[in-house]
C-alpha cells in the first residue's frame, strides 16, 4: 500500500479555485497543519506566483519567510505544498522536482487544461525522486475512515 494524502474537501475545493482563479498562469500556496505528526492539512494559504508564469512558479522570497516565521509562531509545517499546472497534465515537471525541498510536504499538483475536469494529484518528492499517492477526499478529519456505517454525531 503506498502512502496517502487525507485532505478534507473544502481545501481541495479551494485549491481549485484559486488555479481556476489564477489561470492562465500557475497558481500555488501551500496548506499548513499540525505540528505533531498528524499529516493533517488545515490551513489554507495561497501565495502569490512571483514568476506569474503560465509555465512555471516561484513563491515571493520575502512572502516565503513571512509564511515560514508564521508557521513557526504556530507550531505548523507545510503538509501540503500545491501549484497548478495550465497545459499540461498533473505531474512534476524537471523544475518542480529541483524545487522539491521540503521531503514530508505532499506535493498537489491541480491541471487546469481542461476547465471541465478537475484534475488533482499528489506527490511525494524526495532527492529527485517522485512518487505518486492516492488521495483521500473527506468531508471532515473526525470522521476519516471511519467508514459509511459510522454513526455520525
């Protein structure tokens, strides 16, 4: 079984969105959670592409370390670390692999090639390696994998 990436529905809505937003260029941000193992997205930030490119993206530098010292202050790490992809499907380019520096983040990539599909894959990327996870859509943490019979409260 390889790995999974469990993200409620609300923040891959809004990962959509925001691509959907910033197409014809590359969107991308990032998801902040817990830091306490729990691989759990729960913050969403969207960040500006400073390349605003529709083939390639950067994070603002001074953007980047705001984030970072926030995060920090928060007790967070970067879960998930996301950018869309405008003409081409939703795997790591040559560049996102070199730009890979965080090896526990999951790597979402949105392709907005096709307005009517949505397009959302996950990746771990780590020393140049990449490896693609399914994801899990939930409607919400507390009740994930619990399966269908569970009672909901």
């Amino acid at each position: 079984m390889g790995a999974v990436l469990t993200i409620r529905r609300d923040l891959v809505d809004a990962m959509v969105a925001h691509a959907l937003r910033d197409h014809p260029d590359e969107a991308c941000g990032v998801i902040a959670g817990p830091d306490d193992g729990s691989d759990r997205p729960e913050r969403f930030i969207p960040m500006v592409n400073a390349a605003r490119s529709p083939t390639f993206y950067e994070f603002d530098s001074a953007d980047l370390l705001r984030l970072y010292r926030e995060m920090d202050a928060n007790d967070e790490v970067p879960v998930v670390v996301y950018h869309s992809h405008t003409a081409t499907e939703a795997y790591p380019s040559r560049t996102d692999v070199s730009y890979a520096s965080e090896p526990f983040a999951h790597y979402v990539l949105v392709s907005t090639r096709d307005p009517e599909v949505r397009e959302v894959r996950s990746y771990r990327i780590v020393d140049g390696e990449i490896t693609e996870e399914e994801v899990e859509v939930v409607e919400s943490y507390h009740l994930a994998g619990t399966g269908p019979d569970a009672p909901v409260e």
